[in-house]
C-alpha cells in the first residue's frame, strides 16, 4: 500500500527499556502500564492527547484489562477530555508495524487526521489459558507464550518457531559460523546506541515507572542484554544437533511498550520537536509464506513495499527487522544484496529484547532516528511473525 498523505511528527513517539523476561516488570499489568506511561509522556512533551482522532492497542499476550485495551488506554490518555474509537490489534511480532501501517491508511483515505499506535506487552508471568469441555468436564489448557514459542501453527509445518529459521538456513547453505559472526555484529550495533551516555537511545526512549515498597522506580535503560563476544558465541552448543542456531544468535523474551503518533504532514509540523526535519510514511505491506518458512517472510515483505515504494533495495539508506533468529538477516541479505553492516543500525530485537507487540514500534522509532542521525534518506523496516506471516513498513526522513 503507497501512501502519500501519512506522517510521523518528528520525536512524537517514544518507546520504553524493554525488561528481561520476568524481571523487573514481571508483576506489572501491560495494558495500564502502557497507558500510564503514554499519558506521562503527552504530559512532559506538553502535546495536548485531544488532538488524537482514534488510537490503536497492539497487545499479543492476554492480560486483565486487555479485553477493553483500546477503550481503556485511550480513556486514560486524554483523562476522559474527549471519546475516541479504537480498534485492538494482535498480529505477534509484526503488531506494531500494522498499528502503524493501519493508521497511515486511516490518514490517508481521510477517516482520521491525527491517530495513535500504542503497544504494551508482558511476556513474563505468562497467562494460563484455560478451556473447560462442556462435553466430558474436562479442560484444554494452553501457555500462551511459552507454547506457542514451541510451533509454527501454520497447517501442516509441524515446526517449532526456531526450526522454521533452521530450515531456511538449510535452504540458503547459511552456516553456523555466519550465525555467529552476524549475531556479534548485531551485539557491536547495539553498543553504538549506549555509547556516550546512551545518547542515540536517549532520543527515543521513555522511562517507565513502577511502583515498588510503595515508592516509585524509573527504569530508564534496557535490562537483560546479554553480552557477546566472538569467542563466547564459538563456545555455545547448537540448539539442536547439526543446526546452526545458539542461545547467542536468537532473542530472548521481555516486557515493555511504545506508542507513536501518525498524522497529516500539517499536523505532523505543529506537533514535531524539531520543524526541520520530516518523517513520511511511504508504504506499507503483509505477506505469508510456505509454511513452515517464517524466517523468510523478511523478504517477499519488504520486495512488496519497495515496489509499492517505486524504490530499490539499493536506495535504502538504513534497514531494521525483527530478527528472532540470526538466519532472519542473513538471509535478507543474501537474497536482496543488502550488506549486514546496514541492518539494525543501534540495535535490534534480538539483542534488546522481543516483548511481542511494541518490538517492531522500537525498531521503526530507531529507524527514524538512525536515518535523522544521518541526514535522512529511506529506510525500510521488515520482520516476521507467527503463522509464517512478514510485515514490512517503509519511511523517509528529509
């Protein structure tokens, strides 16, 4: 899908830390703490919430409160100053990227002028699915994430997540020592980003407050990354045997949250943080693939907003994916000629972390400031998610 009319006001988005898998929010509810954390930021960036029109929630994990997300989150946001519809949006890794590439189309076909994409996930203290048989009393019970993480639901993969990025790898002929290289450059990326103070994070990320013995903690920095080196990476056992894949080449689970505001390009100016610098939304795309082949959809994703784009893959100035497994990269650049050196650029999720929901939003707020930090040009996010499905979003910065 080509838009024309869709913009992001420069620095109006924010994306928090993301925690490691049952740390330090472990016990917080996603959805108010996404909104609370939302309202903070209107309030201290002083953008009054009323100018939002619609707001979209992308929640993959259930939580209390999520059954009413939208409703709830906006309600919050604009402290009940104005009613807003909204609409709550659960596509797994790619959630993010749709929330955005949904209200750039609402922007432009004229249904909104001002939309917001808001995301909140908890991958820790996972939610037990319970489902009781009115047949014969008994009950079907499902680990949201944790089960989920075991398989491809694709019919007929009969693949768990990680072995669909092992048979793409089988596929390509990519090797482990690749896996291994490529995973600590993708380590180096994000040392980028925390040097000088964390200063390139620091142009994005929010805090995010808890309460804990009944005082209030800020978390301002990622928790969890693991550090990686050439050699600790050689010394890891593949997760399977003859694979290519470790423990330092995959991601690991987390929790946190991210929102962005997604405008008309005069709205887009009166809201920005700095009136020289624009952020256009150019196209945006969603594909599936064979089963069984979720580390592939990169590609055929991002070939489908390129085109819709009328650009090249060479034309791309910064590139950012969802990359849950190592092969993901590594095989976008093999197939569309893409050096590894300009993939994910200060960071990716499989260093700081894959929450569900808000993943793709950090890694297109980063994309925004990476292009801003080098003067502008395009760039193109693109990644997979569950049920072999890839979802691509592409921006200009100028």
């Amino acid at each position: 899908m080509k838009f024309n009319k869709s913009f992001i006001p420069y620095g109006g988005y924010y994306s928090t830390p993301f925690a490691r898998w049952n740390g330090s929010l472990k016990a917080e509810n996603s959805v108010v703490l996404a909104a609370d954390t939302a309202r903070r930021w209107f309030v201290e960036k002083q953008i009054d919430p009323t100018v939002l029109d619609f707001i979209y929630y992308g929640i993959t994990t259930a939580q209390p409160l999520s059954f009413y997300s939208h409703v709830y989150s906006s309600a919050v946001i604009l402290d009940r100053k104005k009613n807003i519809p909204g609409i709550q949006v659960s596509q797994v890794c790619a959630t993010s990227c749709t929330t955005m590439g949904s209200a750039a189309a609402d922007v432009e076909n004229g249904a909104y002028e001002t939309v917001y994409a808001l995301a909140g996930d908890r991958c820790s203290s996972t939610p037990l699915l319970v489902v009781p048989s009115p047949n014969n009393g008994s009950v079907v019970t499902e680990n949201i994430v944790t089960d989920n993480f075991k398989r491809d639901p694709s019919p007929g993969a009969g693949l768990a997540m990680f072995e669909t990025a092992e048979a793409v790898a089988k596929q390509a002929g990519i090797t482990r020592e690749e896996c291994d290289d490529i995973a600590l450059l993708r380590y180096e990326q994000y040392l980028d980003a925390t040097a000088n103070g964390r200063a390139f994070q620091k142009r994005y990320m929010y805090p995010v407050e808890i309460k804990e013995r009944k005082q209030i903690k800020r978390i301002d920095a990622d928790e969890g990354v693991a550090a990686r080196t050439k050699e600790g990476l050689a010394a890891y056992k593949t997760v399977i045997e003859g694979g290519v894949l470790t423990s330092g080449s995959q991601c690991h689970p987390a929790d946190g949250n991210c929102g962005v505001i997604v405008t008309t390009k005069e709205n887009a100016g009166k809201l920005s943080a700095d009136g020289t610098v624009t952020v256009q939304i150019i196209s945006y795309g969603v594909v599936r693939v064979a089963p069984g082949r979720m580390a592939s959809a990169l590609v055929p994703a991002l070939t489908l907003t390129l085109k819709d784009a009328g650009i090249g893959a060479g034309e791309l100035k910064q590139v950012k994916t969802h990359n849950p497994f190592i092969v993901n990269d590594i095989y976008l650049g093999k197939e569309m000629g893409i050096d590894q050196k300009h993939i994910n650029n200060y960071g990716s999720p499989m260093i700081f972390g894959h929450p569900q929901a808000p993943t793709a939003g950090r890694a297109i707020i980063e994309l925004i400031e990476a292009l801003a930090v080098q003067g502008g040009g395009y760039g193109a996010f693109t990644g997979c998610a569950a049920g072999d499905l890839g979802a691509s979003l592409i921006v200009k910065v100028y």
